[in-house]
C-alpha cells in the first residue's frame, strides 16, 4: 500500500513537474506567469486524443504529435498575445493579464465548438500492472514517470550544452545585454516558447489518459504554479523537485486523510513555504528585478 | 419592469465589487485572479448570519463585508511582502479560490455543492444604490489620501516609491484589505438579493469578469470600470442567444485591450473630465 501510494503519488508529481517545468521556463525568460500555459496543456490533449481516435496512432506517435501540437500553439500565443507588448516593455501586470485573456478565450472557445463533454483517451496500456516487492504497480504511472523524468532530464542537456541553451541562460540573466551580443531575441523566445509547449502537450496526454479529457482540465496547472513556488519561481531543477514533493504529498494526504481537503492541502502548503521559504528550495531570490 | 429592476440590480451588486479590484488592480497595479473568493466569503458570512442565526440584515452585511477583509489578511500577509514578486499573491490567490470552493462544497454548515436556498431577499434598489454611492465616495476619498496616493505611486515605479518613503508591504495590504472588503460587501447583497447561493457561483469565470470590467474600463479610473461593468452583466442579458460565447469574447477583449489599448476605455481618467475638458482619456501614460 505505501509503495502503491509512492509510485502514484510519484507519477502524478512528474506530471506536475512537466508542467511546472515549461511555465518556470517562461518565467525564467519573460518574467512574468504565463497563465495561459493550462490552456495550452488542455490543447495538447485535444490534439493527442484526436490524433489517437481519429487516426489510431500508437502513444509514441501520438506524444510526438501532441509535443508539435502545443508547441506550434504556445509559440503562436506569444506572437499574437505577448510580443507586442514585450517589445514596447509594457510591465508584467500587462503580461499576466494578455495570458489570463488568452487563457480564457481557449478554453470557452473549445467549450463552445467541441462541447464540455469528457473524452476519454484509447486504453493505451489496457490496465496492465506489474508486481514490485508484492504490490501492484500501475504500468501507467510507472512510464510516466520515467518518462517525466527522461524528458526533465533532456531539457537540462539542452540548456546546459547547445548553443540555444546557453543563449536562453544569458537570457535569463540579462535579456539585454544577450540582444547585444547578436542573439536573436525573437528567435530565442520562439524556442522558449516552443519548449515550453512541448512540455505541455506531453503534460496534456498524460493527463488526459489518466483522467479525461475536457474543456476545463487545464485548470491542474494551478498544481504546478505551486509546486513552481515551491521548488524556487524560474529554476527548472525546483520544478522538478516542487512538482514530485506535492504530488506525492497530495497522494499521501488523499490517501491517508481525506481526499477532499487535497486541495487544501496543497494551498496551505504554498502558503506555508512563502512563510518559512519564499524563494523556494532552489530559488534565486523572490525579489522583483529592478 | 421587474426583469430591467433585477437586471439594474445585479449591475449594481456587480458594480461594488468592481470598484473594489479597480482600487486594488487599476490603481495599486497588481494583479488578482481570485477576488470572487472574496465575494464568496462576504456572500457565505452574511447568509449564514441570517439563515441561521438571524442576525440583523445591515449587520449581517457588515459582518459579511468584515469577513472578507480577514481572509484578504491572512492570504496577503505572507504573500504581500515587498521583497515578493507580485507573482506570488497572483499564484497564491488562484490556489485559495479553489481551496475556498473545496471547503464551501464540503462543509455542512454551507449546505455543500447543493448551495444554500432560501435567504432571505432583503437587498432592494435603494440599499444598493446607497452602497454602490458610499463606495464610490469612500474610494474616491481614499485614493486622494496619503494611503491612496502610495498606492498609485507603487504602481508607477515600486522602487522609486520605496526610496520616496512608501512601504510598500503595509500599502499592498491595505489596498488589498480595502478592495477585498468592497467584495465581500458585494457579496452579502447578491446573497440576500438572488436568495440562493452556491460554491459555483464563485469560479474563476466570476474572477475573469470582474477583471475584465476593470481592464476594459480602464486603469486607474474609478468610472470607466464601472461603466464597464454594468455593460458586462447588462449586455448578455439582452443577448441570451450569446451566452456561450460571452467568456470568449471576455478573453479576447482582454487580449485586444492589452496589444492595443492598455489604457482601457478611459484609463488614467474619469467620465466627468470627458465633459470638462473634452479632452479626457488622451493622456498617454508612460509605460
């Protein structure tokens, strides 16, 4: 039982921190929460479902598609919603507020053309289990998980070794002086943008064929906006680490307390680290940038 | 008759608790996506009162109003602090909406997701005429006082606000108190005027609306918002047909407002300056 609540509780964690990932990736960047990162989730899963029903693609196929999916469309977001304003520096308030509205307008605009049914994802693994130290194991879990964790694990490789990857870290400590060195900012938050999207659509089928899908699942990401804070705003390591410990404290209370005050839960957990810890487990400070 | 009154009356309701975020977003420049929570708390505080206590209705209110205030301060004071990005509260804000909607749903003292039917329906025209006319007079009186002045000049520049003498965690807190004690108002009278209320009714597309109203009135105006707002809840009345696509077109509205015109309607101006000068809304803000 407590291993089962483990694995579950590690596997809704790395959902939390693919999701926790792309939107500190923005962060990082942009400085601003980029709360349409829900909506974009909720499309990668539209995009995967229909991938998977209409075309009876293989999950390897329909990751890969989903990945494309919400990539094109977070970038297309910023084009349309964020560069304007980026580029006339309006301040973040104006940001959050363009993302909220983009949030909003996604996600009623999937309501009012496919409908607030719930859909529900092929059986990919058929409920398959497997056995580990006597308890069962769901195979689900376990491969998302491991996947999350691969996927993390390829982000860091990215931004630590490429050329792009060490554009997009001088971006985050100087946006500026990276534009005068000759790196295209443009360009950079479009491959920003584009990772972060990747993240989402592979959050979305996740997500989407552990629950369902429907108008309104983007709403999870307020998980990881915590389990952001929690790990430190704009440190991809800490989104990592904030997304596994919430979701497996989130399993453990639903399992041994009560699963209704989950959600409370995980509030008053926020509220407690911006008490004890507001820069997070690897943050760099909370403070506003001047 | 009694269709146009009830409608009035709703953009009344809606009217106060806009003029609370438009104190706290239009004018402190922070962001929240959760002040229907507090229009939850002023809504539950001051039916329970009288549902099961009956308490008088003005004190009901009041109580209701007081309520909101208290969770606005136990939700600001870790996440306000000046060394904090604005960020933090936005997230925090958003988590306690659902958190709140959770517990409302769950308690038995709300009634559960079932919502609590058959308050009592004391809110009239007059009553929220007089709210809605001491609202707009208390806010106005507070943003010309030392405290409203602080929080505008937070919004213009925190830092340079700081290095002036500002402190900015005390003027956050207040902002936020104010503002969330005008929802909670609000939301006393919506209680005792639809006489039913329920967890659902305070979502973030509650949230998003009232939000809108502000952003599309125009920041750092007290009645852009507020035309704003009743337009808002007038206008899907007269066109039910739209009802499913209203939250769309909030969304985009949001967008367009912020590529195109981020002032708003009459942002950095009042509706009377229009008729004095001819002039108003031209005033350009630095960004």
């Amino acid at each position: 039982m407590f291993l089962q609540t483990l694995i579950t509780g590690l596997s809704i964690g790395g959902i939390y921190s693919l999701m926790a990932v792309g939107y500190s990736l923005v962060f990082s960047v942009l400085n601003f929460s980029n709360f349409a990162h829900g909506a974009v989730i909720m499309l990668g899963a539209y995009v995967g479902l229909a991938l998977a029903t209409k075309l009876n693609l293989g999950l390897g196929l329909v990751l890969a598609g989903s990945v494309a999916g919400a990539g094109i469309i977070a970038v297309l977001n910023e084009r349309l919603a964020y560069s304007s304003l980026r580029r006339r520096k309006a301040p973040s308030l104006y940001l959050m507020i363009s993302a909220m509205g983009c949030s909003v307008f996604l996600e009623n605009m999937v309501y009012a053309t496919i409908g607030s049914r719930f859909y529900a994802f092929p059986e990919f693994f058929g409920r398959q289990v497997i056995s580990l130290w006597g308890s069962s194991v769901s195979l689900l879990d376990t491969g998302a998980f491991v996947f999350s964790l691969l996927a993390i694990w390829g982000l860091h490789l990215f931004v630590g070794r490429t050329r792009t990857g060490i554009a997009i870290r001088a971006g985050v400590s100087d946006m500026t002086m990276c534009s005068l060195m000759g790196v295209d900012l443009d360009r950079l938050i479009a491959v920003v943008f584009l990772l972060a999207g990747g993240f989402a659509g592979v959050a979305g089928v996740f997500l989407g064929i552990k629950y369902l899908v429907y108008p309104t699942m983007g709403w999870v990401t307020n998980k990881a906006y915590i389990a952001a804070v929690i790990g430190g705003l704009g440190s991809l390591p800490g989104a990592l680490a904030g997304g596994l410990i919430l979701g497996v404290v989130e399993t453990f209370v639903s399992t041994y307390v009560s699963s209704v005050l989950r959600d409370v839960f995980s509030f008053t957990l926020l509220v407690a680290f911006l008490v004890m810890r507001p820069e997070g487990l690897f943050g760099r400070g909370g403070e506003e940038k001047v | 008759m009694d269709y146009i009154l009830s409608i009035v009356i709703l953009g009344g309701i809606n009217m106060v608790a806009v003029l609370g975020l438009s104190i706290f977003t239009g004018f402190t420049g922070l962001f929240s996506l959760g002040h229907a929570a507090f229009v939850a708390v002023g809504a539950y505080t001051s039916a329970i009162l009288t549902y099961y206590y009956f308490v008088n209705y003005y004190l009901a209110l009041a109580a209701g109003a007081a309520a909101a205030g208290a969770v606005s301060l136990i939700i600001g004071a870790p996440t306000l602090r000046a060394k904090l990005r604005s960020d933090y509260f936005a997230i925090a804000v958003l988590g306690f909406g659902e958190a709140l909607r959770v517990l409302l749903e769950n308690l038995d003292i709300t009634n559960g997701a079932r919502g609590l039917p058959g308050i009592d329906s004391f809110t009239t025209l007059p009553i929220v005429a007089a709210c809605l006319a001491g609202g707009v007079f208390v806010a106005k009186n507070f943003l010309r006082s030392r405290w409203g002045v602080a929080c505008i000049a937070i919004r213009e520049d925190p830092v340079a606000a700081e290095t002036a003498g500002v402190r900015l965690f005390r003027t956050r807190l207040l902002s936020l108190v104010v503002s969330a004690v005008y929802c909670g108002l609000s939301g006393g009278l919506l209680a005792h005027f639809l006489s039913f209320i329920q967890p659902q009714m305070f979502t973030l597309v509650q949230s998003t609306q009232l939000l809108a109203a502000v952003i599309a009135g125009g920041m750092g105006s007290i009645s852009g918002p507020l035309v704003a707002s009743f337009v808002f809840i007038a206008l899907p009345e007269a066109l039910r047909v739209a009802q499913m696509w209203r939250l769309v077109a909030y969304g985009l509205l949001l967008v367009l407002i912020m590529v195109f015109r981020p002032q708003g309607l009459l942002g950095y101006s009042e509706l009377s300056s229009l008729f004095r000068r001819g002039t108003g809304g031209k005033e350009e803000r630095r960004s």
